[in-house]
C-alpha cells in the first residue's frame, strides 16, 4: 500500500522535468551552424555550471574545426 501511494505522490513530479536534449557528435555541430551557435550561447551563457558538459565541449570543438576551415578558405586552401 505504502508503494502505491509513494507512486502516486511521485507521479506529478514527473511532468516537472523536461526530457533531456540528447548529446550532439562534434560532426553535427560542424554540419549545423544554427544548432552550434545556439549551444555556444547556452554554453557561454553558464559557463560554471555546462563548460564541462560533452555537449559545450563538442560544440567548441566544432566551432574550433570551423573556424580553422573559413580560415584555410579565405587563405585560398
């Protein structure tokens, strides 16, 4: 009884989570500008809390990798 009831208690708590966004590969990052740039700002928004995250890490990573390749671009390589 005791079970079912905790069941109950718990199950409003569960619509107050939101459903994680997954972990994007840095090669997504690198193929989507929109999706980079919009990680980055979350990323620089709270850097304390999300730097470390794989998701900021790969989005820097990517943004890394892109920046190097408009420079190699405009270097005419």
């Amino acid at each position: 009884m005791r079970r079912i009831l905790a069941l109950f208690l718990m199950l409003p708590l569960a619509g107050c989570f939101e459903p994680g966004e997954g972990i994007h590969a840095v090669s997504d990052y690198l193929s989507d500008d929109a999706l980079r740039a919009g990680q980055l700002a979350k990323c620089r928004e709270n850097p304390g809390q999300l730097a470390e995250t794989p998701n900021c890490k790969n989005a820097n990573e990517a943004d890394g990798k892109a920046r190097l390749q408009r420079m190699n671009k405009a270097l005419g390589g």
